[in-house]
C-alpha cells in the first residue's frame, strides 16, 4: 500500500489528512514510534472489553517526510482488512472516533 495525502475508510463518516501543522515531534508525543526506514507507525487496539486481546487492530503509518500516510484496520492478527463501521458494534467505532479526535485535537490529522 502506498502512503496518500488523504484517506476514508469504507462506511466512515470522515476523510482524513494529514494536518498541515503536524511535526516529528507531536508524533512521538502522540506515542508514534519511529521504524528502521524513518516512517512513524501507531498501532491500537480497538476492543469492546480492555485488555481483552479480541478487537480490531488501528494501524496507522507516517512517511518520514511527513507528506502521506497509511491508515487500516485489521483483525488483530493485522493480515485482514476488517469494516469496523458494518460489521462491528457502536462501542468499537466509538472507540475509533475518539482515537481519531484525539489526533486531530493534537494536530496530527484533519478532517475533510
């Protein structure tokens, strides 16, 4: 998958791009962890019950440039594209919706 400068998710009500106010810094702020190749990856656990280890896998990858990103949702194993906005229930894209808020209150995304 290649990064692009905006993304939306099957079903989302949002399409999301990078916020022109995001630094290196605020991504590692933002518990981003920086990879062998420079790219930021973010990685959370969607789940109904915490600490459960059953959910959804939000990934979320930043070229080193800070020009594109990745953004998926997996089964937790990460290898299969999951529409947590058909096929799970509300608590779980409650929980991505605050994830995403909490990045964008922090200037790392944008809404569109």
């Amino acid at each position: 998958m290649a990064f692009v400068t905006e993304k939306h998710l099957d079903d989302c009500k949002y399409t999301y791009v990078l916020a022109p106010t995001v630094k290196k810094f605020t991504l590692k702020d933002n518990t981003f962890i920086q990879t062998k190749v420079g790219s930021y990856e973010f990685k959370r656990m969607l789940e109904e019950v915490p600490n459960s280890g059953s959910g959804f896998l939000l990934k979320i990858i930043i070229s080193p440039d800070l020009t594109g990103f990745k953004m998926s949702i997996t089964d937790k194993s990460g290898l299969r594209n999951v529409n947590i906005f058909k096929n799970a229930s509300s608590i779980i894209q409650e929980k991505f919706y605050f994830q995403m808020d909490v990045l964008i209150d922090r200037g790392v995304f944008a809404t569109k």
